[in-house]
C-alpha cells in the first residue's frame, strides 16, 4: 500500500499486519525525555559540603575513635561489675540513693509539666488563628517563638539559677517555662485543625465565645491535648537529668559527682535505675495516652442464659463480673 494522507496531517505508511493501515509514528509517540539530575546532584553536592565544613569546625579529635571500641569494652565491664555485685550495706545505699535522686527527677519534670499545662491551655487558644484575632495572634505566636527559641538549659542557667539558687526549684521552672512554648504551639494547631461544624452550629445558636470554647471545641481537642502533655512529661524526664548536672538537682547531680571521681560502679548502677524507671513510665504514659485517644477497649459481653422461675424458658441475664 502506498503512502497516502488522512484528515488531520497524520500519514499512512503502509498496511498493517492485519491489512488495515498503520500510522507513521509522530510526535505524540515519542518516549518522553529523562528528567535531569542535574539539580539533585547540585543539591547532595552542597549538602556534603556543608556537612564535611559542620565536622571540620567541630575540632573534634576524630583519631580517639580508634580508642573507642578498647574504652567502651573496659567501661561497660567496670559498669556491670557494679550492677552485679554482692549487696553489701555501702551497695545498698547506693542503689537507695539513685532511686531517690531519680524519683526527685521525676518530680521535678512533673511540677515543670504541669507549670507548662496550666499556662499552655489559654495561650493555645490564643496562639489559634480561628479563636484568636489576628494582631493578638500575631503577639503571642512571636512570644511562643521566643520561648521556644531558648533551651530549657540556658533558662535555668540564666534566669533560674540566679534567682532561686541551686535546687530542683530552678530546674522545676526552667522545665516548666520550656514547656509553655511547646506545649502551646502543639495545642494551637490541635485546635485550628477542629471540625468547624460542631463551632458553626454554636455560633448559630447564639452561643457566646466562651461558650462555644467550652461545648464545641474542648471535647475535640481535650484527648489530644492530654496525650500531648503526656509526651512532654516523658521529654521533661530526660531533661531533668541533664538540668542535673548543672545543680538543678535529681539524678543529674548524682551522676556528675560520680563522674568527677570516675565511681563507675556506681555509675552502672546509677544508669540502670534511669533506664528501669524511664521505661516504666514511658510505658504508663503511653498506655494512658492510648486510652485517652481511643477509649476504652470494648469488652465482649456474654450473655448468660437461665431459666426463669415460671419456667417459661431461658431468658438474658446480666454478664458476669
């Protein structure tokens, strides 16, 4: 079959294999061009220089990491010898003394918790776009940025200690003030992600402002809100610890006094009640953070069946408790 020319500029090169005409390929039939990866490259290039000048400014002595593997072995040995010794009275003592400074650490992050949740609530709603007017919005949103802007470290070594001394007290607020930031910023997007339904339906029934926090978005945002001052709670843990060494009190303070005469019995033991008391409230915290999300889990109830007195036959009982 000759070439010919159809109706719309498309040409016939010759018959198919079943005899009826074929296309010549144009092109709208042509494989589509490789993106290039030239802007990929451009980008990992830069990220590995920028990564490689962030480790050379560092000044680390990079050659004791040859070291590491001899040191770490003979720690961790001198560590679980300490764990495992004979319970001697002076063994005792310590294993008393490190739960009860740990236990002080936990007290310490549950009072800077709570400081953080009594004053996150109301700056969550005025931190909202949708509860909030935009010049008061833009007000707290910048002093939210400020706090969060400065770690709970340089809180209490600035402003804390000064004020209230070494003691668990600086370190209580230093943790509580942190919090405030966070806890704010993550409640004010809980609440500016509420259906807008349950508002719109009080808003149309004449409900006040307070009325409408109250009915229409609290029970949204109260589970999510709990399970998030839940989580900062297990992050305040780890904080006290750290706040610890600075004099703040809790088994941070215990830690750098047995660093300095390097007890590292002692230390072992210090460290398997932070982690033994971390994972049991990290475990209490999210079974509750669970709950509180999701509910209770449903029971299946079975029904017991007996006869009734008349002898009418079996009728439903109460389940058994």
């Amino acid at each position: 079959m000759s070439d010919s020319h159809v109706p719309g500029g498309q040409s016939l090169s010759s018959s198919g294999a079943d005899g009826g005409p074929r296309f010549a390929p144009d092109r709208l039939d042509a494989r589509p061009v490789k993106p290039s990866k030239l802007g990929w490259n451009l980008g990992m290039l830069a990220f590995g220089i920028l990564f490689i000048a962030a480790v050379s400014t560092t000044g680390a002595n990079f050659s004791r990491l040859a070291d590491f593997p001899a040191n770490f072995l003979n720690y961790s040995t001198l560590m679980v010898q300490g764990v495992f010794q004979p319970l001697t009275p002076e063994v005792q003592a310590a294993w008393t003394t490190a739960f009860s400074d740990m236990l002080e650490s936990v007290q310490i992050a549950w009072i800077g918790t709570v400081v953080g949740a009594l004053f996150s609530l109301p700056m969550g709603f005025l931190a909202a776009r949708n509860m909030t007017p935009l010049p008061l919005y833009a007000v707290v949103r910048f002093i939210l940025s400020m706090i969060r802007a400065v770690p709970e470290i340089v809180f209490a070594i600035a402003v804390m200690l000064p004020i209230f001394g070494l003691g668990p007290l600086a370190g209580a607020l230093a943790l509580g003030v942190s919090s405030i930031g966070t806890l704010s910023k993550l409640i004010s997007e809980a609440i500016e992600g509420v259906d807008p339904g349950p508002l719109e339906s009080s808003r149309a029934a004449g409900a006040t402002k307070v009325q409408m926090i109250r009915w229409a978005v609290l029970p949204q945002v109260m589970p999510e809100v709990i399970a998030i001052w839940l989580y900062r709670f297990e992050v305040n843990i780890r904080a006290s610890a750290i706040l610890g060494v600075l004099g703040a009190g809790g088994i941070g303070s215990l830690l750098s006094a047995l660093f300095n005469v390097r007890a590292w019995d002692r230390i072992g033991i210090t460290l398997v009640v932070i982690i033994v008391v971390t994972i049991i409230i990290d475990q209490i915290s999210a079974w509750i953070r669970h709950r509180v999300i999701h509910g209770a889990p449903k029971k299946q109830v079975r029904a017991s069946v007996r006869a009734d007195d008349s002898g009418d036959g079996p009728v439903l009982g109460t389940p058994p408790t």
